[in-house]
C-alpha cells in the first residue's frame, strides 16, 4: 500500500469540506462520528455561524448531532484558509443548471479556486457534487497543479458521487460509496480516506467512471418515474387503476422496481442530473433520447395533473375559475420541508392561471414559506370547509387523510396516499 493511503487508512487525519449544505454538512458530521477531525468551510457567513450556534440548517443532521461533532473534533469557519490545516479536501457545492439547462459549474470553480489557495503536498482532493463525466479532469486537476503540486506526487484527486437523499435513511455513513481517481494510485489513496468515513467503498478506475455512475442512477429514477408518469395517462384512458396496476406488478420478485405516478418530478437532482449528461452527450453529437422524453413526460405532469383536477371539478358541475381549492403538500417529495423545484407547485400555477382561488396546507415546509410562495396559509389542524376541493400534491405523514376527505367534498389523490392508507372514499378521486 502507497505511504500516503496507509496514512489516511491508519492514521487519524483532518478532513476539510467546502460546503456545508445537505451533503457536506451529513459528510462532516460523519467524520467527527468516526473519529476523525474535520474543518467544514462555507461560503454562507450566516449558514457557519448558525452552525457554530448548534442549529442544523437541514434535516438528515439533527441539531444534538452537531452539537456533539462540534465537541469532538467537527470545526466550521467561514474562512478557507483553515483548510490549509486538513489532509483531505472534499467538495460538495451545488451544481445546478443555468438558464438554458447547461451545467452551471460556478460553484465548483470557486471550490477549485480555494483548492489552489489551500493545496499542499500530500493532499487528496475529491469532488462530490454531480456534474458531466470529465469534471474532475477539467476542473480539479488544474487546479492542484496551479498550485504547483503534481498528481501521484504530491496530491491525489479523485471523484466520489453523493447519494444522499434527503428524509430518507440509512444516512452517509451507512451507504455505499463508488471511488474514482485521476490515477490508480489516486483512487488506491481516495478508496483509503473513504474506507475511514463509510463501511463499504467501491472502486471504479477513473473519475469519468464516477461522474457517470452517478448520473446513471439518477437517470435511471427520472426515466423510470418518465415512463409510469405515461402509463398513468394511458390507465385513465382505459379506466384502469394505475396504482393497483404498480401494486400488482410490484409482486414480482425480481425484474421490476416500483415507481410511483405523481404531480411531477421535482427535487435538485433527479430534474435536474440527467441533463448534464445529456449536455456532455449534445457535445458529443450523441442524442440521449431516454433522457429527453422522460423530461418531455415528467415537466408535463403538472399540467397534466391540473388538466385532471379541472375534469374532477367539471364533473361536479364546478369550474376551476373562482373555486376554492386547497392545494395540499407543496414540499417536493413527503416528509421533507424542501419545495425547491417542487412539481406541487407547478400544479397549484396551472389551476391559479385558470382563476382558482388557492390556499395551502403544508405541515411539513411551514406558513412562512408557503405565504413566501404568495398563498394564504390554512393551519395543520384546519378547519378546511369552505374548499370545494383538496388536491393532494404531496403526502406528508402528517397529513390527516381521513379529516381531509370527511371536511372536502372532493380530494384528487395525486400520490395514490389514500390507497396506499387502505382508505377507501367515494370523494377520493385519484392520478
Ligand atoms: N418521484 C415520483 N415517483 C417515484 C419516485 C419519486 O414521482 O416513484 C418524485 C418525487 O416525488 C420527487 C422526485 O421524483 O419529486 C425525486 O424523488 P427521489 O425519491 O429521487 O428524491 P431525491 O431527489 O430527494 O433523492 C434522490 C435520491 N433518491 C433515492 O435514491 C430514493 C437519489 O436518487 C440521490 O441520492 C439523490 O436524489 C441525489 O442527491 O442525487
């Protein structure tokens, strides 16, 4: 084994990690968990000094646990240059897509500049944040070698995707994590760092690998979600129950993973990741036809939805313009208080262009952003009369089903919850 990855597979090392958001902050937190040290830096003077406070700015950390980190070897600054003292840089800064849905790679430029700053011999470097297969090579690299340091000699790089997802466990520290450097002797020193932070890392033989990995399996989710987003559209046609359809080819015990219908795909992954490969594949002249249309599908759901929720009305002799209807979970996915490209929303656009009058019940994001979203507020323990509909968009825990229909005269479940609850209500209208 190369000196440097016996040093941080027995030794106990200082990691730094530029950007304290939903996966630096959980990365962090893990490396105090497992004994090792930790400077997080972020950009955010306010995000580090409700940090410092002990206030966990996201869910999957809960504020004891940040506490506890900060009491043993967790430090969180604002300021880069603390970096210097680390052996390990990783960075989880947000890539998002700019106006044109072309990978937005400021962020990643930025971590890279203090990289530069901070890089000294002996360093590993790892770039977390999703991006197109080349990245690392393009971004990284360069950056370690502005700072006069020479890959395999004097600084490893590497590429390890995250896979978090946020409301869901297991949490880092529990998923497997794939492992790809610049060079074997980069992944053999990376594979090391990680094998201190997660029980299981997988190696791939290069950072290309990595990125793409990463992007196959969100592409896998979207395409997948595309493709029974449009069986549920030929389900309504035909008068077939879409969910007892998924639930009974669910049954099968290999060869199929369910997935769900909903309002739309929201999230800052699964919308957004596929594209980066399709940008990288346009580059190559390569058409990535699955990835199209499952967006083509999945951007037309919320109108779809609304097209729905307005049939449900019409049937009863209502028009959408000037009903009352009560838009119920805005979050982007249940038991999350994010609504960030949250297709809930979307929905709730459609129906107010149409003239409804909407309110908004969302325990889980909370009056003050649902009134920042420019909706008035109906408080978790109601009342809800006075709507003449409730459409489900997203189905939190703790949305009380049973109330919601007893006090509605009509709910359109985009979720299948009511099923999925073993409610059955004659006023329960589904996707
Ligand atoms: N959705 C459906 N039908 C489904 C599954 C999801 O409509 O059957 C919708 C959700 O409501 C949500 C969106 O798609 O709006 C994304 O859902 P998601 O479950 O993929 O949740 P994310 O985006 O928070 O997390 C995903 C991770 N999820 C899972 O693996 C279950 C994973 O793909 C990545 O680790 C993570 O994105 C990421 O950070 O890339």
């Amino acid at each position: 084994m190369h000196e440097r990855a016996r040093h941080f597979s027995t030794q106990t090392w200082t990691g730094g990690v530029i950007g304290l958001g939903y996966v630096g902050l959980p990365l962090a937190v893990t490396m105090a968990r497992t004994g090792l040290s930790a400077v997080g830096y972020d950009v955010s003077t306010e995000r580090v000094e409700s940090l410092r406070r002990g206030r966990s700015p996201i869910d999957d950390v809960t504020d004891s646990e940040l506490q506890w980190a900060l009491e043993h070897g967790l430090e969180v600054t604002a300021d880069p240059a603390r970096l210097a003292t680390t052996d390990a840089i990783f960075i989880c800064v947000p890539s998002p897509l700019g106006r044109n849905r072309e990978p937005d790679l400021s962020h990643i430029r930025a971590a890279a500049a203090t990289v530069t700053d901070v890089a000294r011999p002996g360093m590993l470097v790892s770039l977390e944040s999703t991006t197109y297969p080349g990245t690392t090579e393009d971004l990284i690299v360069p950056a370690v070698a502005a700072a006069g340091l020479t890959v395999d000699v004097d600084v490893f790089v590497a590429f390890s995707p995250e896979r978090v997802s946020p409301g869901d466990k297991p949490t880092t520290g529990d998923i497997p994590k794939v492992v790809g450097g610049v060079t074997a002797l980069s992944t053999e020193v990376a594979a090391a760092a990680y094998s201190r932070i997660v029980p299981d890392v997988h190696r791939v033989s290069s950072t290309r690998v990595a990125e793409m990995a990463k992007l196959l399996e969100n592409t896998y989710r979207a395409v997948n979600i595309g493709l029974v987003n449009e069986m549920a559209q030929l389900a309504a046609e035909l008068d077939i129950d879409i969910w007892e359809v998924v639930d009974a080819a669910a049954t099968k015990p290999f060869g199929f993973q369910p997935f769900y219908p909903g309002p739309g795909v929201g999230g800052h992954c699964i919308p957004l990741d596929p594209q980066f490969l399709s940008w990288r594949a346009r580059e190559a002249n390569f058409a990535t036809r699955f990835i199209d249309l499952a967006e083509q599908v999945n951007t037309k759901m919320p109108d779809y939805t609304a097209s729905r929720i307005a049939d449900a009305l019409n049937e009863r002799g209502l028009a959408v313009y000037g009903t009352p209807i009560l838009g119920v979970g805005i979050a982007y996915k249940p038991n999350v208080a994010d609504d960030r490209e949250s297709a809930s929303l979307a929905v709730l656009e459609a129906l107010a262009k149409r003239g409804a009058r909407i309110s908004v019940l969302d325990p889980v994001v909370g009056a003050a952003r649902i009134e920042s979203r420019g909706y008035p507020v109906i408080e978790p323990d109601g009342p809800y009369d006075g709507f003449a509909l409730a459409a489900l968009l997203t189905d939190h825990d703790a949305i009380d089903l049973e109330r919601l229909a007893a006090e509605v005269p009509v709910v359109f479940d985009a979720r299948g919850a009511y099923r999925r609850a073993g409610l059955a209500r004659d006023n329960v209208v589904s996707l």
